[in-house]
C-alpha cells in the first residue's frame, strides 16, 4: 500500500526530506504523498520515515492503494532504474 496524509497534518515539513523516492510534496492545503512513488520506504529502510518521523501520527496506509510488499519491492526496482 502507498501511504497518505491526512487533515491532522500540521504542515510541520518534516516528512517531506526524509521520503527516498520524493513522493511527498506540498499540496494545495497540506503536504500529500504521490502513490505512484511511494514504496513505504520498501527497498530503502525497514519502516516508513515519513511515519517514524511525524510528530502528530497522520500518515496511515491509503486504502485506496493496496500493495503487497513484493508489489512494492517491484515499484521501487522501477523507480532507482529510472534514476
């Protein structure tokens, strides 16, 4: 699954330099996570930085999103050929 952040987000820019594949950005209203580049950090870290690093708990799963590890592992394969 790709992650989201939801309206809890202060705007407190800490996830966004922590994110490898630079799927966080500043949206119209709060910071939000291009799904197409998220791999919950899978190929990168163990767990999610955007989520061990948020002060206020608002970057849960996007259900709308759903991924299986090795879905993701494939997407982030992808993504560091493309770089």
């Amino acid at each position: 699954m790709a992650l989201m952040i939801t309206d809890e987000c202060i705007n407190c820019d800490v996830c966004e330099p922590v994110c490898p594949n630079k799927a966080i950005y500043q949206g119209e209203m709060i910071f939000e996570i291009n799904p197409s580049l998220c791999t919950e950090c899978v190929g990168h870290f163990n767990e999610p930085q955007c989520v061990a690093i948020c002060p206020v708990d608002c970057i849960p799963l996007n259900p709308d999103h759903l991924e299986t590890r090795e879905q993701l592992l494939q997407k982030y394969q992808t993504l560091t050929q493309e770089k």
